[in-house]
C-alpha cells in the first residue's frame, strides 16, 4: 500500500475507533460506574444517527425533514432526544436489578429498529436518509482530517467530562450504589435518582456517537444497526480496556478494532465459498475473546483505580 | 381476520415461547442469572433437527429427540467450558458472557447452515378445516407435543429425586446444599433440561414458520417476557406467562402492524415490571 492509502486508511481506522470510543464511554458510565447492563447500545445509537440526519439534511420528502439544521444543533437534538428515550425505560426498570434493565433494553433497542425499518415517514424506512453533510462542512470543507479532527474533539469533550463526573461526589455515589446499594440507602442518598441519571448520561453519549458516526459515513439505514455488531463490540472494548476506567474504555475501543479489523485478515485467507460467511467468523473470533478476556482478565486492561480518598495527601496514591 | 383463529395461533406461538420460558426460569431459580443465549441454544436444536430431517427424509418432529440431546449437550459443554468459571464472579459477568454465547453460537450455525431462511419441508400443508377455523396438521402437532413435554417434565419435577433436589435447590439454594444436594450434578441437569427444552422450542418455531439464523435473537425478548410474566424461576408460572403474551402477540394483529409483534410482548412485560415484579406465580424479583 502506498503511503497516501496508508494514511487515508488510518485517518478512517481512527475515525471509527473515535465513534466506538465515546459509544464505549457511554456504556462505562452505565456499567463501568453503575454496574447497569445496556444490551441495547444500538438502539440509542440509531436514535442518535436518525435524529443528526432527520435535524440536519435538507428537505426530504422521503422523510420526516431535513431540517437543515448546522451541525451542532445536531449533535444537541441527537443527545437530548437519546436521552428522552431512555428516561421512561429507566424509570421503570431501574427499580428492579440489572437483570431486568438488561432484557428491557433489549426490547427497547429491537422497538427502535422495527421503527426505523417500517415507518418510512419518519425514517424513510429500509430505503434509508442519504446526504448527510459531513461534520462542519459549511465552514471547513469535507476534508476526511476536518472529520477526525471533529471526532477527536468531541471524544477528549466527552472523555474529559466523563473523568470529571467518576472523581465528583456524584461519581462516587454512582460506584457506592454499585459496590453497596443498601448502604448508599442507609447513607440518605436517593438511589432510584442516581441510577436513572447515571442511565440517561449513558444513552445520551451513546446517542452523541450516532450522530457522529451519521455524520462521518453520510448515510444511515436500519441495516447500519445492525443490534448486535454496534451493541456486542463495544461491549467488549469496554471489557478489555477495563470496565470503570475511562481511559481504558478509549483503549479498549482502539485495541478491539485493530484485532477486528485483523479478523479480516484471517476471513481474507478462507476458501471461497465461506466468503460470504466472513462477518460470522469475525465474530466468532471475538466472541470467543470476550470468554477469555471475562475469564482470565476480567478487570480489563487498564483496571479501575479508585480515586484518590477524600482528603488524602497529593501524591500518597490511594 | 377471525378472533377464534388468531387466538388458535396465539395458543401455538405460546406453547413455543413457554417451552423456552422454562428454560429460562430453571436456569435463573438455580444459577441466578438471566441466560441471554437460550434462543440461541434452541436455534441450535432447530438446525440439528433440519439436518437430520434432510439427511433421513423423516418429518420434524421425528427429528426432535435428537434436537434435544444434542442441544442438551450443548448446553452442558457451554457450561463446563465457560459458565462454570465463572461461577463465583458476580451474575453480572454471567450474563454478559451468555451474551457473548449467543453470538458465537449463533455465527457458528451462520456457518454451517449458511445465512438464509430454510424450512423443515417444503410445499404447502393441507389444512384440516373445523367449523371456519382453519387447523394446520403442524400447530396440532405442536401443541400436543409441547403440553406432553410439559407434563413430562412436571413428572420429572415432583416424582424423582433429581427433580425434587432441583426445586429444593431453586427455592433455597443453602438448605439445599447443606442437605447434602449434589450441586454440580443438579446444575448439570439443569443446563441439559434447559437445553432440551429450548431445542423443542426452536424446532417447533420452525415447523411453524421458518429457520434463520436471527430465529433464536427475535424470539429471546418474548422468552423473557414470559418468563417474567410468569414468575422468573417458576417453570409453572412459564407456562401461564408464554400462553398469554403468545395469544396478546397474535391478537394484537388485529389491531396494530404485525411488524410490531415483539413490541407486544415488550410492553406486557414493561407493564408487569411495573405493577406485580415478581410475576402472576410470585417468582423471584431479580
């Protein structure tokens, strides 16, 4: 490959690593902080990209809009509106243990598809909304740099947020709730408030990543949801790179696209009649990680640290 | 389209998603998780099922017993491979691994079986017509077969000794073990139960519609509906559970877009969770 495609590729590989990087900061603040299991990471990004594209395309009569919004209101709507969604689902839910949450956001997520998929209205259905601008192209130009640049921006805006919510009180009850829900009671702390919120956070990140990711490939359609891609790989970034660490959850997103990407290599190389069965093989690779990731380093690469103690001397560690 | 012969269908669908629902209760009143992969598990059972049918030319139903030992098997292998590892982790991990399962279990049958929709048999079944209801030798089968495994496993349940050392364990898990209830043997027959069940589950979805490799996914959510609904951890309450959202699922046609279906079975379970956690059967709230 000559240099230019190396660099044009590598601008992409990092671009998507970017997007899985703030969905995998997302989920950190439901499971990594909450210990909340989301199943449905693909129905907030989907509601995300749908509401970027809706907010911002021009006029369509093949769909609700475009309203030909900028970009950033965009990013706003697509934020706000995940958000929206998953308040009722975590009013209800989250009550009861993660068990619950985790079948009801598979229901949430399936409820979303068969949505975008049928009411062609809003979503112009399977056909899909094309014409997405890229992320500020009015003002920079389409450049495929503008674009990761954009991404990276917004991924360190959200890393850096993300770091600030795990060291604040609010954080810390978030971890207690997790480590001691009774004792967080006993404490005079409203848990049901905390959970929902922590929840909301969470599918409000995620929606921002389908925004961004509406934005950086410039079409969506139901089967770009596909549930169990988007939802079951940032799963396992969040995993490997270290569930409750920020850092790690950047980290694993970059590691577990490199070796996803490798599978490619690997499907590559088989004979071809199993050619077009690559994308199984991809993730039976990867699923079979995951066993061995969950049984043999199950804190993840970069494991949660706690933070330093209140009141603790600078510089003593924890 | 009739009430009568959309409530027929709701009787079929529910006798296939409570033979899964009862998977699902065995597994979580022993084991104290929620198994993400059982549809898998029963996709499994249905592909088995149509390889046999395919190399033998027996109908579906004389394929099901070894849909079930195999799924049986499977079910127990996944167990000791992974599962069994992780048993003193928390139920968290458990169920983010079963996640995990059901995608490998499910690239696996992509692979072998390939992607596309495939049936047990094809052509066009005569249907036995009663009054205007119209019967397809298919749904009798079906229900019959599931209400005989059914009561099966209620024999199973309250006459032998694994079976009573199966609810002892499922109703209190310490008295259980320090009255001498081998765990490991009981939690086996818990997995090939759970297996067998879920095979029949997924071989009779497939004599009633078709076999993808999704089927075992798309079915997950009302599994647990039901099981829920039900009382998670009562195999009885299952049954109760997947009648009803089987028959609100195919009633529901009447007056929403059939694409909608699973929303059905979503909004049932939404309203329990709300109103009566533990179920009709008082199971376990999670």
């Amino acid at each position: 490959m000559d240099f230019l495609g190396l660099e044009s590729y590598l601008v992409a590989m990092l671009t998507t690593v970017g997007i899985y990087a703030v969905l995998s900061l997302g989920l950190n603040v439901q499971f990594g902080l909450t210990g909340q299991i989301n199943i449905g990471i693909a129905g907030f990004y989907a509601v995300g990209a749908y509401t970027a594209a809706i907010l911002t395309t021009s006029e369509s009569v093949h769909h609700l809009g475009g309203f030909g919004l900028p970009f950033v209101i965009g990013l706003a709507g697509a934020v706000l509106m995940s958000a929206l969604i998953a308040l009722p689902i975590g009013l209800v839910t989250i009550r009861l243990r993660s068990d619950y949450l985790a079948i009801a956001t598979i229901g949430i997520a399936e409820i979303i598809r068969l949505v975008f998929k049928n009411e062609d209205w809003l979503s112009n259905g399977v056909r899909g909304i094309p014409g997405i601008e890229r992320p500020l192209a009015g003002w920079l130009g389409t450049n495929a740099h503008v674009t990761l640049a954009v991404v990276l921006v917004v991924l360190a805006v959200v890393w850096w947020l993300c770091e600030r919510a795990r060291v604040s009180p609010w954080g810390r009850v978030l971890r207690a709730i997790r480590e001691n829900e009774q004792g967080v009671t006993a404490a005079g702390k409203d848990v049901v408030r905390f959970r929902v919120q922590a929840f909301v956070v969470g599918a409000a990140i995620m929606g921002l990543g389908g925004a961004l990711y509406a934005h950086v490939v410039g079409f969506i359609s139901p089967e770009a949801f596909m549930p169990l891609h988007a939802t079951f790989l940032v799963w396992v970034m969040l995993i490997a790179g270290g569930a409750g660490n920020n850092t790690g959850a950047i980290v694993g997103a970059l590691i577990i696209w490199l070796v996803w990407s490798g599978t490619e290599l690997v499907t590559g190389r088989l004979p071809p009649e199993f050619a077009t069965q690559a994308s199984s093989v991809r993730v039976l690779m990867i699923g079979v990680l995951l066993q061995v990731i969950l049984i043999a380093r199950p804190q993840g690469l970069l494991p949660e640290r706690a933070p330093r103690a209140v009141g603790a001397a600078r510089g003593r560690g924890k | 389209m009739d009430v009568v012969q959309l409530f027929v269908y709701g009787i079929v669908l529910g006798s296939i998603l409570t033979l899964g629902a009862i998977g699902v209760s065995l597994i979580y009143g022993i084991l104290r998780f929620a198994h993400f992969a059982q549809g898998d598990v029963a996709a499994f059972g249905a592909y088995i099922a149509l390889s046999v049918v395919v190399a033998s030319g027996l109908p579906a139903l004389a394929a099901l017993p070894v849909a079930m030992l195999a799924a049986a098997g499977l079910a127990i292998l996944i167990d000791q491979t992974v599962y069994r590892r992780l048993r003193g982790a928390s139920p968290v991990i458990l169920l983010i691994s079963s996640f995990g399962m059901a995608l490998v279990i499910r690239s696996l049958i992509q692979l072998v079986w390939g992607p596309h929709n495939q049936t047990f048999a094809s052509g066009i079944q005569i249907p036995y017509r009663v009054g205007g209801l119209v019967l397809k030798p298919d749904h009798l089968l079906i229900v019959a077969a599931a209400v005989a495994l059914v009561v099966g496993l209620h024999l199973f349940l309250t006459r032998t000794r694994m079976g009573k050392a199966m609810r002892a364990m499922s109703d209190n898990m310490d008295l259980a073990l320090v009255s001498g209830v081998p765990a490991e043997r009981v939690v086996m027959v818990t997995w090939a139960l759970a297996g067998a069940l879920g095979a029949a589950a997924g071989v009779f979805l497939g004599m009633d519609t078709r076999l993808h490799p999704q089927m075992g996914w798309s079915v997950l959510l009302p599994v647990f509906a039901a099981a829920i609904l039900g009382g998670i951890g009562k195999p009885y309450g299952a049954i109760a559970g997947g009648l009803v959202i089987g028959v609100a699922m195919e009633m529901s046609t009447m007056v929403i877009d059939p694409a909608y279906k699973p929303a059905v079975a979503f909004a049932i379970m939404v309203l329990v969770l709300v109103v009566r956690p533990q179920g009709i059967f008082a199971g376990k709230v999670l």
